[in-house]
C-alpha cells in the first residue's frame, strides 16, 4: 500500500529511564519473570532522526565503540521501522540517523528509547496517521521498556513491565547518575538473580508470579518529597548487578557519602541512580565524584516521553 511520505526529515527525542522501584517475582513459561516496577524518565535523551529511503538503514553516532550497537535487526530501532512499515502496510524504507546520550547496555532503556523514537519518526516520515494506542500496542511487540519510552512521565509497569499506568509524581526528582564503559547484559543479570534465589531457597516454594508496587513508593512520589522516596528504593535486581560487577557497591557507598540521600542500580545495571534532595544538592554530589575519578551525570525527572522536535 503506498502512503503519502513526506520528503523531509523528522526528528524525534525520547529519554532514558530509571527504575525507582523494581521488584522480580517468578518466572513464566515463556522464561519471563514477573514484574512490578515504577519507571521514571530522566533528562538524559536518545536522538532518532528518519529520512526518506528506498531500504532500511541505521548510522550510530556517539558510541565510542561502533560495535556496540548493531546495525542490522538486532537493533531495536530497525526492528521498530519494519514492524510498523508492515502494519501500515508501507512499502518503502527509512535511513534512521542514531544520536546516542543514553549509556548502551547501561540498565537505562536506550535501545528502547530509540524504538520508540523511530515509531514515532516513522509514524510522522510515512504520514501512516497510526493512533496513540496504536502505537503503544506496536511498542509492547519490541520489549517491554518500549511502551514507557513512548509515553514518559512516571508510571506503573506490571507483568513483563509493558502494563502501564500513569503514576502520578509530583515536582521534581534530581539524580546523578553515574555510568560504565562496560554494559551489563540484562539476560545474565536475570539468570544470576535466579541463581542466587536457588541457592538461598528464595521463591522456591510458591513464586509469585504477579506483583504490585508498594504503597509507599507511589505516595512518595505523590508528595514530591525526596526524602520520603529515598526510603522506598529498592531494585531486586541489584544483588545480582552487585554479584556480577562488585565495583557498583562501592560506586552506591561513594553517593552516599558524598552527600546523596539514597542510591540504587538501575533496572539491571550497572547505571547507578543517585537520589539527591535537589539541584543543588546533586551538583555537589557531582563535583565530588567527578573528583573521585568517576563520570557523574545531572539529570532530573520525570520528563515527557518521545516526541518530535522542531
């Protein structure tokens, strides 16, 4: 079917995330394990741009090294282009240019930042006029961070973590984030928190395989109070992040001295989200741990979800 493409480029920004509170419960049949997880996003931006093309095709710019991010589909954004090229039933292609800010394999959703992004460039680039809901549904197919990139905000994600619901957060939460040169791969950070389960006899008897979000985490968020949140972080994926990658304790131990309230891993590392009680408060924490021979980030949430610019 053809559609009425623009000729013009259409650029779109989507951010990254954290998890303020992610909680792991059994694993399905189909090898997922349940989740409940509160999903914030963050200042801290994925660029796609889409231009018109006969085929597909990605170029990656801002990764240090080009092989971290595949180019073929493999890569969440290509996969995005073709699943909605072939529910539009549109029959030409998209040159999608990668400007990554979001760490790769840094438990923050860039690559899911990207295929929401490239939805919504190809949405706009083939005038294919695919509704919001839509759009979402298409999301869930790539993975279960895809849908939140798409909306933003704060909010509630259950079963695979694809089942959202707007929470509501008040104000403004100020983080530093601090990075790593070396990913970690969210499948062996699963597999080691099932490992450290068994060991421990942890969800041995009776899994449970629907979770929900605790109430303090939500009325923290409703209040707008940083202190309040701090005391609701939790992550039961960081032990496993820890098991795997010792060094993020004692990033986590640093944050806190330097004067953050409260420190997480998020998603399943080795990103760690440092809550602060404010700007202020987070640009001293940065200056410290820039000292300390760290890459701090300043970052804030929530932030809008992906959207076309200019």
């Amino acid at each position: 079917m053809s559609h009425s493409a623009s000729s013009e480029s259409v650029h779109v920004r989507a951010p990254g995330k954290i998890n303020v509170y992610l909680g792991v419960g059994g694993r399905h049949d189909d090898g997922y394990h349940a989740l409940a997880t509160v999903f914030q996003a963050v200042s801290l931006y994925e660029d796609v741009i889409a231009r018109p093309a006969a085929d597909f095709s990605i170029v990656v710019r801002g990764v240090e090294d080009p092989d971290s991010v595949p180019l073929d589909d493999r890569n969440l954004a290509m996969r995005a282009a073709k699943l909605l090229a072939a529910a539009a039933e549109y029959d030409g292609g998209v040159a999608l240019e990668i400007r990554k800010s979001v760490p790769v394999a840094g438990g923050m959703g860039g690559g899911s930042a990207d295929a929401a992004a490239a939805l919504v460039a190809c949405d706009a680039l083939w005038g294919t006029g695919f509704s919001q809901a839509r759009l979402h549904e298409l999301a869930a197919r790539l993975g279960a961070d895809v849908p939140f990139a798409l909306h933003g905000g704060t909010a509630v994600g259950t079963g695979r973590g694809d089942q959202l619901n707007p929470a509501l957060a008040r104000g403004r939460f100020d983080w530093v984030l601090v990075t790593s040169d070396e990913g970690l791969s969210t499948p062996v950070v699963y597999a080691t928190l099932d490992a450290l389960r068994a060991e421990e006899g942890a969800l041995a008897d009776d899994p449970p395989l629907s979770l929900d979000v605790p109430i303090p985490v939500l009325q923290a968020l409703r209040s707008g109070d940083p202190e309040l949140l701090a005391e609701s972080l939790a992550n039961d994926l960081q032990a496993a992040a820890v098991h795997e990658r010792p060094d993020l304790e004692r990033t986590l131990s640093h944050g806190i001295r330097a004067g953050a309230l409260q420190g997480i891993v998020s998603g399943s590392g080795p990103t760690v989200a440092l809550l602060c009680s404010g700007p202020e408060s987070a640009q001293e924490v940065q200056s410290a741990l820039r000292e300390a021979g760290l890459d701090p980030l300043h970052v804030h949430g929530p932030v809008p979800g992906a959207r076309i610019i200019g």
